[in-house]
C-alpha cells in the first residue's frame, strides 16, 4: 500500500491531520489500533477552545457541534466556600464550547469515510522503519495479515502509550516531565446540569470541578490519590465528597443522579524536544501531556496538526520544506506556554501534599488575585480560551 502521509493513530491529532490533508489535496492513511466503536465512545476531554471550535467550524465538521454544543462565556472558580466568575467573552471577546472529545472523533471519522478516506482499524504489529530515509514505511498486521504502507511522511498521533516516539533512537529527543502527587477521580452522571457554568473548586479536602457534557449529562471531577483504587469509591462516597468540596455558602450544589461511569486518571506534564525525527512528526500526546486542569489536551493536539498540515501542504504545493522543517519549533513555543498555564491551573486549585501553612496563604492569595484584579483575570481568560496559533507564512 502506499500513500503520500501515514497516519498512526485516529485519536483528535490523527483524524484531524487527516482531514486538513484532504482538503489540501494530499493523501493520507490511517492505522488505529482499537475498533471504530471504541474510539467513538471513549470519554476523555470536553471543552473546546474558540481556535478549536472556529477550525471545526471552517473546515466543514462544526454541524452537530453548533447544534449540540455548548456555548460557555465564563468559568467560576470557588474558594473558601464562594465562587467567583470569570467572564471570559467579557475579558478577551472569545468563548469555549463544551462538547465531547469522542464527539469531535466521531464527526471527523464521518468526515473522513464520507469523502473515500481510509481508516484501518483493529491494526496489531505496528512498527516504523526508514524513518531517515526518503521513504518511511509502516508496518502493521491486519486480520493477521502483514501489511506495508509506503509514504513520503509519517505522523506520529499514537498517544502517550504509543510505539511512535519510542521509536526514535535514544539521544536524539530530549524529555522534560513532571508527575503530580495526587490524580482526578472523573465521573460522568445521568442528572442535568444545576447551572450553565463550569467551577473549579479550591477546597481544604482537595480540588473538584463541575463540568457537563449535554443538558441531561454532568461531568464531575475530584482530587485523589493517584493509587486509589476506584474500587472504595462507592457511589455515596463519591457523592459526598463532591458535594462537601462544591457547595457554597449560597447553597449551590450539583444535582445527583446514576453513575453512569467512573475512572481515576494520573496527572502529568510531558514534553519531548524535538518533536521530529527525520521524515516523522509527532503530534498531540505522543509528543507532551499536560495535566488536565484547564482542558488543553485535545486542543493541543489539533493545534499541532494545523501547523504541520500547513508545513505539508507548503511542501506539496511548492517543493520547499522550509515550513515543515520548522514544524517542531513553531509548535513548542506555543506547547511551553500551554504547559505553563495547565502547571499553573494545577498549582493553584489543587492542595499538595507537602504544602505549608506559608504555601497554603500564597495559594489562597493568588486565586484572590485572579479573582479580583482584571488584569489577573484577563490573563486566565486570555490561556483558557486558548493563545492564538501563528503559522508562519
Ligand atoms: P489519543 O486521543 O490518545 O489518540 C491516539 C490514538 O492512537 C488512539 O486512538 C490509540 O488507540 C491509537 N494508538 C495507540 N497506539 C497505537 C499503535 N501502536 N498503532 C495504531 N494506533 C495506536 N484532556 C482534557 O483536556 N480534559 C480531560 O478531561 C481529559 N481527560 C482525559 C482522560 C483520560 C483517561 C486520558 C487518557 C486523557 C484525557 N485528556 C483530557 C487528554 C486528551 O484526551 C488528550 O490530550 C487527547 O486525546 C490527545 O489526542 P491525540 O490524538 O494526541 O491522542
Ligand atoms: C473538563 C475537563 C477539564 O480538564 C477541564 O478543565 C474542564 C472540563 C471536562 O471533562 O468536562
């Protein structure tokens, strides 16, 4: 088999690679490890930046998104038992939408199939090889038979776990990771949203987020240890502790219903440099992690696509590889400044473990400062809508 650029990996940064792709005239294949269903129902992210939104938008893949998303213009966060609002439109003229990550790769699989793209699931034996040379193959297994794809790029979208960055030779990347003394105990509830707004919750017990998912469907995180076994969570136990950490002196809570899943997810920064290896770019979490206060993950990994199918589609139209060999660059500016906000987000909303009664007053003072200073505000507002991308000519 061969094409002009391998895909691994149909998660948002794979999908959406190859869509750009398509609209530019360029060929792609994608190889994905899981099946179809498995990677339309995984639940993972859910707030869409305005860049995410507006490229969904003009490319042709916002329908559903305008009718089933969820417009948000403020967060709230609450300490010491209030909440505050951040009146994000307000501070920077933009908004977010809240609406599934699996949301987002359904719509871009339909996309995708709908146009005569290929997407080859439940793939096994993936390796990459050649990856200096001017034709990098991919091979992989498919219902037990081996199979090659030839291509003049490949795209490293595998995720965290996958075989992609592993593959580059040791010394040639550099690793920068941090790992986080506590973890997020998510759950998704059969019980609407009681108000419009997500909150980020400061509380002597550990951090909680409110979040939703649709009209009938939240979305509720809280801070735990990262060994805990989700097994001592009960539901009660779960509902308590949200309630105990959410509610406000105004009596603001939640409203309760089934569980209808529930997952403890590690929390960790991650940056590998560079983010290329002769004729393979990775993007999204095969190349950083951020830690999800803030959701930037899957609008991180879209954000890399954008520049490297700009980068590609400037070499397929021209010839000339100077965009694309500045790939890793023009991502990393804009990955470390994410990197900085999600930390940030991270330190603030969370207790640590090892804090002081010194750390605990400069925590509280600094939400009391992002709270109550606009220029402090304008700056949350400013990460949390998401930064602009600059393409490079
Ligand atoms: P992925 O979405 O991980 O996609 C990679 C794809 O590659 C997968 O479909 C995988 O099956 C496939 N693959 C892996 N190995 C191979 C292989 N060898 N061959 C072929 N295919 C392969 N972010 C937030 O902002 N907010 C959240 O609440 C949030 N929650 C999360 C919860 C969990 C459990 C996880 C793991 C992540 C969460 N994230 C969250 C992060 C966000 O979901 C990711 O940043 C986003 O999915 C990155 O997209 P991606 O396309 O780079 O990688
Ligand atoms: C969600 C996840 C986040 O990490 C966040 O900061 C806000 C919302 C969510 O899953 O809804």
């Amino acid at each position: 088999m061969r094409t002009q650029v391998g895909i691994v990996g149909a998660g948002p940064a794979g999908l959406m690679l190859a869509h750009l792709l398509h609209l530019q005239g360029i060929e792609s294949v994608i190889i994905e490890a899981r099946s179809r269903q498995y990677i339309e129902e995984r639940v993972r992210a859910g707030v869409l930046e305005q860049g995410t939104v507006d490229i969904l938008n003009r490319t042709g893949i916002g329908e559903r998104m305008r009718k089933e998303g969820l417009l948000h213009h403020g967060i709230e966060i609450g300490f010491q038992e209030k909440r505050h609002r951040i009146d994000m439109t307000d501070l920077t003229g933009k908004a977010v939408v809240v609406y599934g990550q699996h949301e987002v790769v359904k719509d871009l699989v339909n996309a995708r199939l709908g146009s005569g793209g290929k997407i080859v699931f439940n793939v096994e034996q993936v390796s990459i090889h050649r990856l200096n040379d001017e034709h990098p193959v991919i091979h992989f297994s498919e219902n037990g038979t081996l199979e090659q794809l030839h291509c003049d790029y490949i795209a490293g979208c595998d995720g965290f776990h996958g075989i992609c960055r592993q593959s580059i030779p040791e010394g040639a990347l550099t690793v920068y990771d941090r790992i986080y003394p506590f973890a997020w105990l998510g759950i998704l509830a059969d019980a609407p949203p009681s108000q419009e707004e997500l909150v980020y919750a400061n509380h002597e017990r550990g951090f909680a987020l409110y979040s939703m998912r649709s009209p009938k469907v939240t979305r509720l995180y809280l801070q735990c240890d990262p060994a805990e076994d989700i097994a001592n969570w009960s539901d009660d136990r779960i509902w308590s502790e949200l309630l105990t950490r959410l509610i406000g002196v105004d009596g603001w809570q939640p409203n309760q219903g089934p569980i209808l899943q529930k997952s403890v997810t590690p929390m960790r920064s991650f940056v590998v440099e560079p983010m290329q290896y002769g004729r393979l770019f990775l993007a999204g979490d095969s190349a950083h992690i951020v830690p999800p206060t803030g959701a930037k993950g899957m609008n991180l990994a879209i954000a890399d696509v954008r520049v490297l199918a700009h980068g590609l589609a400037a070499y397929y139209k021209s010839g000339n590889s100077e965009t694309l060999a500045a790939y890793s660059e023009t991502c990393l500016r804009r990955v470390w400044k994410v990197q900085r906000f999600s930390w940030w987000m991270t330190s603030i909303l969370h207790r640590f473990p090892d804090a002081n009664s010194f750390d605990q007053r400069r925590q509280t003072a600094e939400l009391d400062y992002v709270t109550s200073s606009e220029a402090g505000a304008r700056s949350l507002a400013e990460n949390y809508v998401g930064l602009p991308l600059n393409l490079a000519n």
